[in-house]
C-alpha cells in the first residue's frame, strides 16, 4: 500500500528486505509501451543526454503543474542529480549484487549526499516519474538559466564532481553487497575481478537528470 502512494526509503526498512521484493514491473509496461513508440528516436540518440525539472520545494516548484507532489515527496526530493550509467566491462551474473544488471541509477543531491544508490533503483524510478511523466515539452527558463551557468555546456565542472562522488559511492555499495553475499550465502561465488567495478572509468554515462 505505502509503495502504492509514496517514495519509500530501503535504508529506513530491515536490511533483510532482498531487492528482489520490489518489482518493477508497472515500470517495464510503461517503457515498453514507450519504446514502441520512440523505438527510431531511441536509437539514434546520443550517450549522456540530459534534461532539468524543478525540485518540488525548490525555487522553480511554481513552475511544476498538473500533478500533486506529497509533503514526504518534497522533503525528499532536494535539487541534484539522477544519473543512469551502464558498466562496460563484463558483468554476467552480477544480477545478486545489482538487480538492473548493468545499469545503475543514483540520485546525488547538490550537497554530495547519496539519498538513493542503485540498490534503491524503484526509490529512483518513481522520482522520474513523478517529475517528468506527461512532461513533453522542456522547462525553458530552467534550460536557460542552466546554459547560462554552464556557457552552453562547456563548464560543467560541478556537475563531474558530483558524478564522480556518485560513482564512488556506486563502487562502495557494489563491494559491501558482494561481500554480504558471501556471508549470508553458501552457494555465493566471489565475483571475477574482470566483473567488478572499481573506478570511473569502468562505467558509460547513459544520460541525466538534474533537479533544480
């Protein structure tokens, strides 16, 4: 039920929850649904695309309209940013330590504080969705305030630090659940070296979402 109708946080729930207990199926219809329809437009489009939306309690939240955000929702939807990165080396069988095998979603907020890893991806879904589902035209004064700032894309310094905190924080969480496997499961196997991730470079930048 609560699932039903807000964002929950795993951190808060008992850490013998398997991340298997969420599924996200409603997710898979969705895109499904959405990929026959974008199929030609998905696939022509370029790695590390990027769109801005309006924190729900931020400065632009007057900017947001047609849909109703909770009070929890706001709290924890601060200004930041939602990447998606996809692992480039070879990552068979890494299902039990990262269920959307090789994908890996993290919302990082402005401050450096990871408020969802990838262990949290449904947590992350549901932000874009309720931020960006129905939203077909861009939020213009937030795209160009963004240019401003950025001189058109040419510096994003502060944004490749925070994406670097984000991987790091990625890397962590990815050697703990490995190794809580091998604790909790005698049929667990140490993961290959060659499947592991452990710097920056070992991931691609899919695309972002920067809350503002």
């Amino acid at each position: 039920k609560k699932l039903q109708h807000e964002v929950l946080d795993l951190e808060d729930m008992d850490e013998s929850i398997s991340l298997t207990d969420f599924t996200l199926d409603d997710f898979r219809i969705e895109l499904s649904n959405f990929i026959e329809t974008n199929r030609n437009r998905l696939k022509n489009s370029p790695m590390g695309l990027y769109a801005v939306v309006p924190a729900p309690a931020g400065h632009y939240s007057h900017l947001i309209t047609g849909r109703e955000i909770s009070s929890s929702a706001k709290d924890i939807i601060q200004p930041g940013l939602i990447f998606c990165l996809v692992q480039k080396n070879t990552s068979d069988a890494n299902e039990s330590v990262n269920p959307l095998n090789p994908y890996f979603l993290v919302y990082i907020r402005n401050d450096g504080t990871v408020r969802y890893n990838y262990t949290n991806s449904k947590q992350i879904l549901e932000i874009y969705r309720l931020l960006c589902q129905g939203q077909t035209q861009p939020y213009q004064q937030l795209c160009d305030l963004v240019n401003n700032e950025t001189a058109n894309g040419a510096n994003i310094q502060s944004y490749s630090v925070l994406l670097h905190q984000a991987v790091s924080q990625i890397i962590s969480v990815f050697k703990k659940k490995g190794n809580m496997n091998l604790i909790s499961d005698r049929s667990a196997v140490l993961i290959p070296k060659t499947h592991q991730v452990n710097e920056m470079n070992d991931f691609e930048l899919v695309t972002w979402l920067m809350i503002r």
